[in-house]
C-alpha cells in the first residue's frame, strides 16, 4: 500500500513572525499550538484565544493605553483595532479604502468571536459546561489556529510598524553606529568560508524592516552610549 503524501507540521509564521519583533513571552504557547492541532485539537481552541489575549492586552499595554483587566476578548479586540492606525498617513484621505478596511476589521472581530465560542465548546481546558465536549479533528483546530495566527500576526505587525522612526529620510546603514556595534557585539563576526561579515550589516541588508523594528526598540530603552574605540572594533584579516 503506497502512502499519501505527508502533510507538513503547522506552523504560525504570522505569530513567529511576533515573537521575532519582541513578542517573546507567547513563544511556548506558539510551540504549544502548533502541536496541539495534530496531537490535541481541544487544546487548540484554547491557545488560540490566549494568543489573541495575549497580542491584545501586550499592544494595550505597550501604547499606554488603559483597559480593564476583566474584559473578554472581543471587547478587548474592539479596543485594540480603535487605537491602531491601519490606513498609512498617505492614504489618510482615501474614504473609500478606510470604509473597505472597517469593513475587514469587522470580519476580523467575527472571526474573534467565533474562536471564543469555539473555545467555550470545545476547548480541552475551558470551564462551566456539564457533560462531554463535541470531539474535534485537526482540520477544526487547524481553522482555529490559523485564525489566530493571521490576527495575531495582524495586529503586531501594525503596532510595531507605527512605533518605528518616522520615514522621514531613507533609513541608511552608517548613520547608526551605536546600534550596530551592539548588534555584532551581541552576535559576533559571520564567517562563511574564508569571508567574514557584520551581522548588523547582514540584517540591514537582508530585512530593512527587521533591522528598523530592532533600531526602534534600541533607541526606546534607555543604556549608556557606547564608544567604539580602536581596541574594540575588529580588524580586517590580511589576505
């Protein structure tokens, strides 16, 4: 008997993509998820509405932005897309685009509100029903996930974004010495064969917006300056 093909590991890509941009605390609830859809769909409900609580109440928090810790999530959610800017300011104008927008969002809260109720049902930990819990399969729990997952990855992406320096000019590599002389310090010279590289380079050339994302976050938190002295930069090898 011949086998079908094997159906890859599920993986958050728009929640890992969070936790890349500083949303670390979610990161055993990602690898939780990820293999409770196979292993144990009830649990799957469960996570995905902790990981949308969980984007929520850190946005919230991080924008300065008072809440009630009791609110549920949809309420929560309807908060959170309030406060967040999802038109950019060129578009600022564009009526027609701003409507098309609220009209997604409000999807989005739809689709929130279906995880909870799908939680409520049939998550493997949630409480206060009586009697057994409709069984689920992984095509379910994956929905559920993936739900979550395009949310979650939403919602952070646009938060970081406006947190980044104004794109007041082009955003140019030499003009931050001292985030740069963190970052190879932190992670040291590249070498690939006999070629050594910056890593702050490499991430300035590979991924702008990762390299803006970690800028931002360097400049916010307050450190002593760092002064590159003849001692502490590396030297080029010889040839």
């Amino acid at each position: 008997m011949v086998d079908g093909p094997k159906i890859p590991p599920f993986v958050m890509h728009g929640a890992r993509g969070a936790i890349a941009s500083g949303l670390l605390h979610i990161e055993e609830q990602v690898k939780g998820i990820e293999r409770a859809v196979e292993e144990n769909p009830g649990l799957a409900f469960d996570l995905a509405k902790t990981l949308i609580e969980s984007a929520c109440r850190t946005i919230l928090t991080e924008r300065s932005i008072t809440f009630n810790p009791d609110e549920d999530l949809p309420r929560l959610f309807r908060i959170v897309t309030s406060h967040l800017p999802f038109l950019p300011a060129s578009a600022s104008r564009e009526t027609k685009v701003r409507r098309s927008l609220s009209q997604t969002i409000n999807g989005l809260h739809t689709a929130v509100q279906g995880v909870c109720e799908l939680r409520n049902a049939c998550g493997f930990a949630s409480h206060g029903v009586e009697g057994p819990r409709p069984a689920m399969e992984a095509v379910q729990a994956l929905l559920a996930a993936e739900t979550a997952d395009a949310i979650l990855g939403f919602l952070y992406r646009v938060h970081r974004q406006d947190r980044m320096p104004a794109p007041s000019q082009q955003l140019e590599y030499d003009d931050n010495p001292g985030f740069n002389d963190y970052v190879d310090e932190a992670h040291g010279t590249l070498r690939i064969l006999e070629v050594e590289f910056k890593p702050s380079e490499v991430l300035f050339r590979m991924d702008p917006e990762a390299y803006r994302v970690y800028l931002a976050e360097y400049e916010l938190e307050p450190r002593g300056d760092v002064v590159a002295t003849d001692e502490t930069k590396s030297t080029e090898e010889e040839p």
